[in-house]
C-alpha cells in the first residue's frame, strides 16, 4: 500500500483540463521525474483528449509521443485520470481500466485517478479526487491516508488564482494539439505560469 | 461604455458575432453571455426583430453557463411575446433541465407532443435527458425509434454514432457514420471518426479500411492532421502484419513513407520560430523514427 504524492502542478493542470471542457469526459497521463520506488511522486501531468475517448488510434498516437517526451525529458508515465461527462458518476470506465493496464505493464504503482465533478465547486474542502491502484489483479480504491497533496490550501488558491487571471485559457491538450499543431500539449508556458505561483519557500512540488 | 456611447456601427458589430455563432452552432457560451447580455440590456430597442431569436439565444447560453438569472428574464420576455408557443415551452423545459428537474421537464415536453406528436425538438429534449441521467441505453433506444422517423435528421445520426462510440459498440456506430459519410460525402470529419472506428475495431481488413478512410478524409481536407497521423499509423501496422502480401507490405510502406514526410513537414512549419513546440516537434521525430524500425 504505497503512497502517493500529487504535486499542485499536476492537480492544477488536471483541474484546468476539466474546467475547460465541462460537457466533455477528458483525460491523461500522470508523471513522474523521481526515480522508481514504494512511494510514487506524480509531479506533472499531460491532457490528453475530450472526445472519443474510448476510439484507439489518437490515445495510441498520444501515449507514444508522451513516451517519448518522457525519455527525452527524465519523466516516466506513473498513472492516468480521467474526469466523466456525467458529473454524478465519477466511476472508472472500460476505457479508463485498459489504459490504466497498459500503464501498470510498465510500472508496478501506476494509480488511477478519477476526478469527482461534483465536488468541483469554489469553496470545497476536499480535493474532487478518487484514486485506484493495482491490487489482487483488481482495481481497487486506494485508503485515502495514503494520498498525500501537499499544501492543499496554497493549491487551491493558486488554481483560482489561475482562473480570475485568465490564465486557465492557455491549458492545452492533445486534442487541442491535433487542431492547431502549434499549440504545445507540454504546456510549458503554464507550468512556468503556475510554478511562478508556488511559492519557492515551500519548496519542490 | 454606456449606451449613449456606443456606435451603432458597434452594435451591428455585435449582433453579426451573434448571428454568425447562430449559424454556426458554436456552442462558445460564455462569449454570447457576454455579448448577448450587453446587447439585451443597453440596446434592445436598436435589434428590432431580432431580439427575440437573440433572446433565445441567449436564454440557451445562459443556462450552459449557470446564469438562471439571466436565462429566467429572457424566459419571461419570450413568453410575454409569444405566450403559446410549443418552442418557447421547450426552452422552459430546457431551464426546467438546467437545474435537474428531470421530471418537471419530461412533463412539459409530454404536453407538448400530446399536442404536436411531430415535435422533434421536445423527443430530442427528452432523449438528452436520458443522457443527463446516464441512461445510455433508453438513449439509444429512444434514438433509434426517433431515426425510424425521421431518418433524414443529420443531428441525430451523430449524437447516435456518439453514444455507441461511449458504449464500445464500434459496429453500429460505425453504421451511423456510414449513413452521414452517404448524405454528407464531403465531408471530412465524418470519413475521419469512421476510419478511427474501423481502426479501433481493428484487424487486418478494419485496418485497410480505415487507412482507406483516412486518406479519403485527407482528400477532402489536407490539413486534417488525425487523418494524416491515422493514414500513417494504419499503414505502419498493415506493414508490419506477417499476414500480408509482399506487395501489400510494400503499397503500405509507401503509403507510410509519404504520411510520415507530411507530417514531418507540418511540424517542421509548425516549429518555425516558436520556442515552446521543440518538445512536441522532437516528440514527434521520434515517434516516426521508433515505428520506422518496427515496421521494417
């Protein structure tokens, strides 16, 4: 039962992606830069789709482009989140589990992460997440002390902070992507946006 | 800007945005909020009878974006203006939706289509409301019924060929996509998610078809970047399958080769003098570069 830490820049940009296309069921990759170990560390994620989820050939072409980018970059793909269209369901689908397999064939502590529209509100205490891991050859709810956001205040301020600037508009996902090539799915300029809002004194999230 | 500074040139300005998001369909909310609400509240006597079609308009973008305030007095004036109307009682139905009263709302739509039983607008506002509650099946079932009636109805077909594609069930959305490709062969977004279903079914003879919807895809747009990237991925796996002809292999690779050269030349256009997509453009480089090697 290893733990697992969920960094504000991955929780902001999975909360931005899901913001960006309520009607929408959206979802991505988690990653890492810590080495391997009991304890998974997901500092960073990428938005992959909003549409035709479950259809293979563009989840295909986007996990070999993040595995690249991953190689070239010292990140590894630790998990996958996914936020449903129908806010009242926030129970993993056929389509979530494979991807979510296929994820745990390359590394053994890969969490799933549903996101729970209905506690997506300003004001709300507890982070709008749901996390799974791989146990008895079963998906199963992870213990909730396991999960670790730090600062979870300061995340919270800095997404709405992200929203009343108007920086929410510059997320963009593979989708996205695939629409317009010049828009980078890394979404460098808004990590540099969001890292520019953590604060340095608390240190690397 | 109060209204007695506004130009009226700026006000046409304003109602051409709205109109042009109309026809298009855009579903860009917040922005005719935005407009909409301006427009309503400072010039309404200068939109003569286009008010009211703006009003529903923006009655419609108010809801999606949680303005019942806003949605509630747009209501009022629609009704006020046309107390009987099936369409303003559909737009009620449609706030009734809004805010989950599922069953309020199935209930004025019933009394509209005792009324008018050819009303499509309240048998689409019911079927999405099955969709709301993730009632995918009666949705689809619904639908189904619907098309035998109204087997003409484009919209339809695709909300159809959507759900079946929530569902997995690849072969029938298929057959949806299969009836717009046939009433819209220009298309290039519908041969596009046919190619994509084909290949999700996959198999040696889904895959051909899907490369050859592909390229049909990119024949009627060229810049259809998933038709390029699925004509490249389709062909690198007929390729690569031991169970095809020497020559086969070959046409594929050739057809490969070339995807792979577009693609290669978009982002190489795409990267000019923009620092940010290095990551997306190396990404790419070696994606072509690692699948060349398990093709040959």
């Amino acid at each position: 039962m290893g733990e697992v830490e969920l960094s504000c820049l991955a929780y902001a940009k999975m909360y931005l992606h899901a913001s960006q296309f309520p009607r929408c069921s959206v979802n991505g990759l988690l990653l890492s830069s810590s080495p391997a170990g009991a304890a998974v560390c997901i500092t960073d994620c990428v938005p992959l789709l909003h549409s035709h989820l479950s259809l293979a050939p563009i989840t295909q072409l986007a996990l070999t482009q993040v595995d690249a980018w991953c190689s070239q970059t010292q990140q590894r793909i630790v998990g996958y989140y996914q936020a449903n269209a129908c806010v009242s369901d926030s129970s993993p689908t056929p389509c979530a589990l494979k991807i979510a397999e296929k994820i745990f064939e390359q590394c053994n502590n890969a969490v799933l992460l549903m996101i729970d529209g209905e506690k997506m509100f300003p004001g709300c205490r507890v982070p709008p997440i749901v996390m799974y891991e791989r146990k008895d050859a079963r998906w199963t709810l992870k213990d909730k002390h396991t999960i670790m956001l730090r600062q979870w205040e300061e995340t919270c301020s800095i997404v709405n902070q992200l929203f009343s600037s108007g920086d929410q508009t510059l997320l963009v996902d593979f989708d996205s992507h695939l629409d317009d090539i010049t828009k980078d799915w890394t979404n460098q300029k808004l990590n540099a946006k969001i890292m520019e809002l953590i604060s340095p004194a608390n240190g690397n999230v | 800007i109060t209204s007695t500074n506004v130009s009226l040139s700026c006000i046409s300005e304003m109602r051409d945005k709205l109109r042009k998001w109309r026809e298009e369909n855009y579903r860009n909310s917040e922005q005719i909020v935005d407009v909409g609400e301006e427009l309503l509240n400072e010039h309404a006597s200068k939109l003569g009878d286009d008010i009211w079609i703006i009003y529903e308009q923006v009655m419609i973008a108010a809801l999606d974006c949680s303005r019942d305030d806003l949605a509630w007095s747009c209501l009022q004036e629609l009704k006020r203006q046309f107390p009987d109307s099936h369409r303003v009682k559909r737009l009620a139905g449609m706030r009734l939706e809004a805010l989950e009263r599922y069953e309020d709302a199935n209930k004025l739509y019933d009394s509209i289509l005792q009324d008018d039983p050819t009303n499509t607008a309240a048998r689409k506002r019911k079927i999405s409301i099955l969709r709301a509650q993730g009632k995918s099946s009666e949705a689809i079932r619904e639908l189904n019924e619907y098309l035998e009636q109204f087997v003409g109805d484009q919209e339809a077909w695709h909300e159809l060929s959507e759900l079946y594609i929530n569902e997995h069930d690849y072969a029938k959305a298929a057959f949806c996509l299969e009836e717009l490709m046939m009433t819209n062969p220009h298309n290039h977004l519908y041969c596009e998610q046919y190619a994509e279903v084909k290949y999700t079914q996959g198999g040696l003879e889904n895959l051909e078809l899907a490369r050859k919807y592909f390229a049909q895809a990119l024949k009627l747009n060229n810049r259809n970047m998933r038709a390029l990237f699925g004509l490249y991925m389709s062909a690198s796996h007929i390729a690569a399958s031991p169970k095809v002809s020497a020559k086969v292999k070959k046409d594929n690779m050739k057809y490969g080769a070339w995807a792979a050269s577009q693609i290669s030349r978009a982002y190489q256009m795409a990267g000019r003098g923009k620092k940010e997509n290095k990551c997306s453009v190396k990404a790419v480089e070696e994606m072509l570069e690692s699948m060349q090697i398990t093709m040959s």
